[in-house]
C-alpha cells in the first residue's frame, strides 16, 4: 500500500511517518510512504497512492497565521478515485464535518495504533464483506463490463 501524509506541519508529518513505518515494520502492508505539505501537491499526488492521512487546517500562504479547512476537496477526490481517506486533525470543526460524512477521522491526540488501524482499515479482505456488499460489487462490476469472481 502507498500511503500519502497531508500535513503542513513537516515535523509532525516526518515524526508519523516514522511511527507507522516502525509499527508497520513486520506487518509490511505499508510500500511507501509520501509526505506532502499543502493541498494543491496532494491532489497532484493523489493518483499515485492507495491511502491518504490529511490533517484538517492549512495555512492559508506560506508564514500565515490564518487557516482554512479546505481537506474535503482532497477527501471527495480521494472517494472518487476510491482511495481511502482518513482525516486526521487538531480542529473540533473539521473532525465534526468528517464524522457527519461518514469520513473516518482521528483527533491529532490520537495513539499510532489508532492511526495505523483507520489507515488498514480500508484492506478488508473479500472473506470478511458480508453478501449484500459482496453483491453490489459485483453489480458494479457487471455494469463496468468486468467479469472478475471474487473468491470466497
């Protein structure tokens, strides 16, 4: 899995990278790991990976002391190209507004064991879906012209 970390602050961002990697050390699930420090590179490296953690305020210039909250075009984009999207964040508002979009979002005091199993979440084996789910993606599946068996 590649995982990208969207957080302004580099030292924050540099320190979780290292705390998932060690507590992914014999797992192995995570391949690579990009840290980026602003939306605009995130969304530019997006396609590129198969998990996102995003912090939820960003400066808005580079030195400025006001913030917007403007993680959900990277989270919307992210549902789009179905990649999954954990927002992880300081603010009240933006864990409230992910939370009513059934994002999942973990608030910056969160434990690396936290992180690491919102982040895995996503990589739930075929075995583990129930048959509703197990049928819909076969729907899907039908209706894109696939014609791929999941095994059971």
């Amino acid at each position: 899995m590649k995982l990208l970390i969207v957080e302004d602050n580099s030292v924050l961002g540099e320190l979780t990278a290292e705390l998932l990697h060690s507590l992914d050390r014999q797992a192995q699930h995570i391949e690579a790991i990009t840290l980026v420090s602003d939306l605009q590179t995130a969304m530019l490296c997006l396609p590129e990976h198969d998990v996102v953690l995003c912090d939820g305020t960003f400066p808005l210039s580079h030195n400025s002391r006001f913030v917007v909250e403007e993680w959900d075009v990277v989270r919307l984009e992210a549902n789009r190209r179905g990649i999954h999207f954990v927002l992880y964040s300081g603010s009240v508002r933006a864990l409230d507004c992910a939370r009513e979009s059934n994002t999942p979002a973990l608030a910056k005091t969160a434990a690396t064991e936290e992180i690491y199993a919102a982040l895995m979440s996503f990589a739930q084996p075929v075995s583990n879906r129930g048959y509703r789910e197990l049928a819909q993606m076969t729907e899907k599946e039908k209706l894109a012209g696939e014609q791929h068996v999941p095994s059971l």
